[in-house]
C-alpha cells in the first residue's frame, strides 16, 4: 500500500522540475506545462470518490491490481510520448489509474489488520508519505539532470516501471482475495457531472490568461457551477429514493464540513501553486538545473515537516483549532519576508540561501495546518459517515492542487513571458495571501477540537457503507 501511495506522491510532484527539458524536448509552453502537472491532479481528484465505490463493489484486492497496472502502464505511455499533446492526454490517463489505484489502499489496510496492529500501520504510513512528497523534486532533478542514458525527462516517468511491476508481484501474492458486495450500486451519471464540471472550471483557468479571457472561459466557468449543483441534486435524489449515492448528501448539510471543502480547496490550491511558481522562478527566472531546482525545494520541504511535527505531536492537542489560525499567519509572515529577500535581489549572482528564511517559514505554517486539518474538518461528521467524508476531502484537495496549478501558473507566467520573473512572484504571493486570508476566516467556522488520528481512518466506530472508499487524511501529511 505504502508502494503504490508514494508512487502516486512522486508523480504529483516530480514533474514540477521538468519544465525546461519538456519545453526543449516537446516544445511545451506554459500552458502545456500547467497542463502536464496539474491535469494529473484534476483526473485523479475528479475519480477519487468512484474509484473507491468501484473497490467496494468488485472488490479492493481487484481494483487495486487493476489500478496499479494501468497506473504502471500509463506512465510508460508518458515516458513515450512524441509531443506535448500526447504527453498531456496520458497524464490524464495516468490520473484516471490512480484515482483507481489509491481509495483501495485505507480499505485494504482495515481488511487485513485491526486493533493495536492497525494503529501500528497508521503510524508507519503517515512520515513514509511525508518523505515520498519531499523525494519527488529532488529525485526528479537528480534523474533529469543525470540524464541517465540519454533519456532526459523521459526517466521521470520510466522510475515508476520498476517500482511498478515489483509491486504487482508481490501484491499479487500477499495481499488477501475479499469479495466484493455486488449490491453496491455505481451511480455513473453523478460521477460523469463531477468530472465534466471539474473540466469546465480547470480548463478556462489554464487557457484563459494566454487566450486573453474570452467569453467561451467564463461561459465554461459558469457550466461548472451548474454541473457541480446538477451534481449534488442528484446525490439528494439517489439519498430519498433509497439508493447509494456516490457522496452522502447529509455531509453537504453540516456547514462545517461544507465550509471545510471551501477551506481544503483554498488552502492546498495556494500551497500548491506556490511551490510550482518557486520551481519556475529558480529554473526559469535563475536558470537553475533540474537537481538545483529539486533542491531548492527543501527549505519548503524542511520547513513543512517541522511545522507537522510540532502541530501533530502536541501543538493541535493542546491548542485546538488556534493552530489553524496560527499556521496560515506564519506562512503569510513567511510570505512577507519572501517578498522583501526578492525585493533586495540584485543583479549579482543569486543562490537559494537568498531566499531560504522566507521559504522555510512559509513552510512551517504550511506545516502546522496540513498535520491538523483533515482532523478538525472530520470532527464535524458523524462516526458512520467518515469514510465517505475523507474521500470527499481527498478528492477536493486534489482538484484544488489543480486548480492552484492554472492560477498561479498563469499569474506567474504573465510577468514572466515579459521577462519580470520577480514580478511575477510577487504577483502570486498577493494571490496566495488572498487565498490564506480567506482561509483563516473559514476556520473559525470550525469544530474546536480535532477527531482522533484513529478514527480518521475509521479504526473505531461503524463502518459507513463505502468507508473503504477514502484514501482519506493518511496523505494529507505530504508536503506535495
């Protein structure tokens, strides 16, 4: 499980340091890069929820090879791909795998281990995924650079054959056959209006900036809307009529949990988009390698780890929600001593210690939130509904990853196309404030006291009818 859960980590983010060897190669511009990383984020995010229905109905064991295969197939399909086109169309692809491949990772852990054994593997899996996060653009530097038999960016993809095909082995033997409930109904329909209205709302974000914002972008926007509320009107529907809905309509009644989704989506869209903008400005803006670029993300990473540590070891008990209050005003201070380290840039030669303390800091609030977050938001739900709730949360921080990708990639690129590339961080760091103000206001609304690390898992309580659809709060501790 551990396997295939950083397979999916390294994906999110090795790609970030390919920019310029994807530009080189394929002729990819900004859009098309905007594109290749967070088209992945919007398929998977998009598929999460049915993904994990599937498992619940054909059983995790199956879905879980099923998605591994065509999670290891698809990106040798990415490392093949002859231009930007085909390369963006297989990262979709490879989205859609994983969207299979991770809601059966939670659920066959709860299959197979219980009680103090389970808690044991809970505590092994959160720092593993921690680490897997911040791996991703170091190693993906280190292969690009190394250029390893001339295969330049192609080896970013081409890592996960390996990883990929030991894994299917061994899961083809150890992990236990479970039938799945074939009384489990798929509502395709449902999932259909969330994966249309998440493409209507993230494509007008990547093409609108370069296309000039014409009407056809808002019009799309607005079809977003509508298909997110066709959506949730269905889901109430199936709920009255008798029928499993793909997301329980009464999650969507608890304002907490609601204004939760809208603090998860703004919060991981801003950190999200900020660590893109600063792989760009260091290889672009500074022409650093692809190792260096990977390696100047380790203050953030750094950062972000110690910020977790303090918040979930002590910092979240004792305090409560405070420490989702103090966390997003530590990045915002973080945010306010970067603009000022990039505000007394010279014209002299530029290292990332320039710019580390601000970065670091940043990282630390970033930190404390991510460890505490999903905990607070699943304090609001009912014991029967977590498995369906994380699946929801998990589901809306990956579209919102995605959607931070176009946003900030495009206020960035506005400046940078112009050759302003301090400009155009600045520019997304006024962006990221207005995303981090407006989510300090969201947590007030609130609960005070966060749910247990156990039973964000569903260790305890009821099982909710597709509880084993979430990968639920065991990556949100990785810095992705």
């Amino acid at each position: 499980m551990i396997v295939a859960e950083v397979m999916d980590l390294l994906d999110a983010s090795i790609v970030n340091v390919a920019g310029p060897a994807l530009e080189e190669s394929l002729g990819a511009g900004s859009v098309g890069l905007q594109w290749v990383i967070g088209g992945y984020a919007l398929t998977l995010g998009a598929g999460l929820v049915l993904g994990g229905r599937l498992g619940d109905r054909y059983g995790r064991r199956r879905m879980f090879l099923t998605g591994l295969a065509a999670f290891t197939l698809s990106s040798l399909l990415c490392a093949l791909a002859p231009n930007i086109e085909s390369l963006i169309a297989f990262r979709l692809l490879q989205g859609t795998a994983g969207a299979l491949l991770l809601p059966q990772g939670l659920g066959l852990l709860r299959e197979n281990f219980s009680g103090p054994e389970l808690t044991k593997v809970f505590a092994v899996f959160g720092p593993v995924l921690g680490l897997g996060g911040i791996v991703g653009p170091v190693l993906g530097g280190f292969l690009i650079e190394g250029d390893f038999f001339g295969l330049g960016w192609r080896s970013v993809f081409l890592v996960n054959l390996p990883i990929g095909l030991a894994a299917l082995a061994v899961a083809a033997v150890f992990v236990p056959r479970k039938d799945g409930d074939r009384s489990v109904r798929i509502d395709l329909v449902g999932a259909g209006l969330v994966v249309a209205a998440c493409a209507l709302l993230v494509l007008p974000l990547n093409q609108g900036q370069e296309a000039g914002w014409p009407l056809w972008t808002w019009l799309c926007m607005a079809a977003s809307v509508v298909g997110f509320a066709l959506f949730a009107l269905r889901q109430r529907r199936a709920a009255t009529a008798g029928r499993e809905p793909l997301v329980n309509p009464r999650l969507l009644r608890k304002p907490a949990f609601t204004v939760g989704l809208g603090g998860i989506a703004l919060f991981f869209g801003g950190l999200i988009g900020t660590q893109l903008v600063l792989t760009l400005f260091l290889q672009i803006g500074q022409h650093f390698s692809a190792g260096d670029a990977g390696l100047g993300n380790l203050p953030l990473a750094v950062g972000t780890a110690i910020g977790g540590a303090i918040s979930g070891a002590f910092l979240a008990d004792r305090i409560g929600r405070a420490v989702l209050q103090i966390g997003p005003l530590t990045q915002l201070a973080g945010a306010a001593l970067l603009w000022y380290e990039l505000d007394g840039l010279g014209t002299g030669s530029f290292s990332i210690w320039d710019i580390a303390p601000g970065v670091a800091v940043a990282g630390v609030g970033a930190g404390m939130v991510i460890a505490a977050l999903f905990s607070f938001i699943l304090a609001a739900v009912d014991d029967d509904e977590i498995g369906s709730a994380s699946g929801v949360l998990s589901a809306v921080q990956a579209v919102g990853g995605s959607i931070g990708v176009a946003v900030f990639g495009s206020v960035f690129f506005a400046r940078a196309e112009a050759g302003d590339f301090s400009g155009g961080f600045h520019h997304a760091l006024l962006v990221q404030a207005c995303l981090l103000a407006a989510f300090l206001a969201i947590t007030f609304l609130l609960p005070k006291k966060g749910r247990p690390e156990d039973e964000q898992h569903g260790v305890t309580g009821p099982s909710a009818a597709g509880g084993g659809s979430a990968d639920s709060g065991a990556r949100q501790g990785a810095p992705v």
